[in-house]
C-alpha cells in the first residue's frame, strides 16, 4: 500500500507538472501573439498560476518518488497555501467578471467590483497603450474591405463579432450611418440621427475607426471579463484537484513515517 500511495501520488503530480508547463506556455503565447498582448491581465494570472503548480508538483514528485518526508511536508504546506489563494482569486474573479454578484458585494463599500475591471485595465492611464496595440493588431481587417462594398449591411450584421469588434470597428448603431464596407461609414447629410458624442469620435481613418470611442472600452471591459469567467472556471476545477491531491498526500506522508518507525507500531508510554 505504501508503495502504491507514492506512486499514484508521484503520478498524479507528474499531470499537475504538464497542466502546469501547458498553462505558462499557453500565457507566453497568447502574449506574444495576436491581440491578446493588449490586455495582459488574465495571461499574466495564467502563467503565475501554471508556475506554482510546477513547483508544487516537482516537490511532489520528489516527496513521493524518493519517500523524502522533509520534501512531503514542504509540499503539503505550499499545497495548502496554493489551494488558499486559488480560492481567493477564484471568488475576486466569480465577482469582477459577474455584474449581479459584483453589484450586491460592492454595497458593502470595501471595493467596487462591477468597473474594478475598467478601473485598473481600461483606465485613461492604460487606454493609449490599449489603442496603438489593437491598431498595430489589426482586430478589424478581419470584418472586410473594400471588396465588402456591394454587400449589404445585413449581410454584416451577420456576422460574428466579439465585443471589442463590435465596439471599435463600427460606429454605434444609433448614429445611422449608412454602410459602405465593414470599416467604412458615410454620415447622413444632415448628421447623425441622435445627439452623441460618439458619433462624432468616428472616423474612417483606419488608424482610428471608433477606438476613441466609449464603446470600444465597453468592449475591451467585456471580453476581459468574458476571460476571467473562463478563468475562474479553470481555477474551480484545479482547486478541487488540488484538495484531492493534498488528501493524499497527507496519506502517503503519514504512511511514509509510521513505515521508517515500525516500532512505534509497539511503543507503549507505560508498563
């Protein structure tokens, strides 16, 4: 049995090792490509978390393989305390990225969960960085061009665009601008249908598009908080394996020490 423990033990940790290595190479490359490098928010989270599991499984493997008890406690303790701080993050992200949970919890005044994600990504600091970075990616030469120009805007409308495309590539829908392609709107001679700001951020300048525009942030804020959902499901999920995985190892670590000690099996305090 003791043999059997360290090895399902060692085994187990040997898929955190992979989970882990998997998840900082995911981060490093949503980083480094594509537009994901705008907001690095929830990349960044992924790669810290991908680390602590390969240190936490590399002292698990170790612990188990080895039978090494000094290195089984270090394992349990960081165990512990990752599992804490999984927990912790899980619960700030369910609220951040939930307007109905964020909004009852921030009635206690200790700190605005429904635009904590606006307040600190999408802030006027971060915007001008946020800008450049999705001009130089390119997120709207996907909708078309100017082959576009005979569709007809429902046949745009058709299409599937994300929050951020929706929000940066076009001019709000209420201004009533008339379609020529996907990036290029003609205002109404006698200017746009409502009185908003909005509509007068617009331009055709392919280096400018709506991505001054509040709608464009609105949908930078709702794709990180698309993500973040992503990730505290993620994290659920690693936390429950991880309990299961600290269980054991309480296990092994015990049956480790009672196995080098058999005579503790007999040991009486008193005659």
């Amino acid at each position: 049995m003791v043999r059997v423990g360290n090895v399902l033990l060692g085994f187990l940790n040997g898929i955190i090792l992979i989970a882990g290595l998997a998840a900082i190479g995911t981060g490093l490359y949503f980083v480094l490509a594509g537009n994901s490098q705008c907001v690095r928010g929830v990349h960044n989270q992924l790669m810290i978390t991908g680390a602590a599991l390969v240190v936490v499984s590399l002292l698990g493997i170790i612990g188990s393989c080895y039978r090494i008890n000094f290195f089984l406690i270090i394992y349990l303790v960081v165990m512990f305390l990752l599992i804490v701080a999984l927990l912790i993050f899980t619960i700030f992200s369910f609220l951040v990225s939930h307007a109905t949970s964020g909004d009852v919890v921030s009635r206690l005044k200790v700190i605005n969960f429904r635009t904590w994600i606006r307040d600190h990504f999408v802030n006027d600091k971060n915007w001008e960085h946020i800008r450049n970075c999705l001009i130089d990616a390119k997120i709207c030469n996907s909708l078309g061009d100017s082959n576009d120009m005979d569709k007809d805007v429902k046949d745009f409308f058709k299409k599937n665009l994300s929050p951020m495309q929706s929000g940066c590539c076009k001019p709000p829908s209420e201004c009533g601008f008339e379609y020529k392609n996907a990036t290029y709107w003609v205002m109404p001679k006698a200017g746009p249908a409502v009185n908003n700001s909005e509509c007068k951020t617009w331009s055709n300048q392919q280096d400018t598009l709506c991505y001054n525009c509040e709608s464009c942030k609105d949908g930078i804020v709702k794709n990180i908080k698309h993500k973040w959902k992503q990730l505290a499901i993620l994290n659920c999920c690693i936390v429950v394996v991880l309990i299961i995985l600290y269980c054991l190892g309480c296990c092994v670590r015990r049956t480790n020490s009672y196995r080098s000690y058999p005579k503790l099996r007999g040991y009486r305090p008193y005659p």
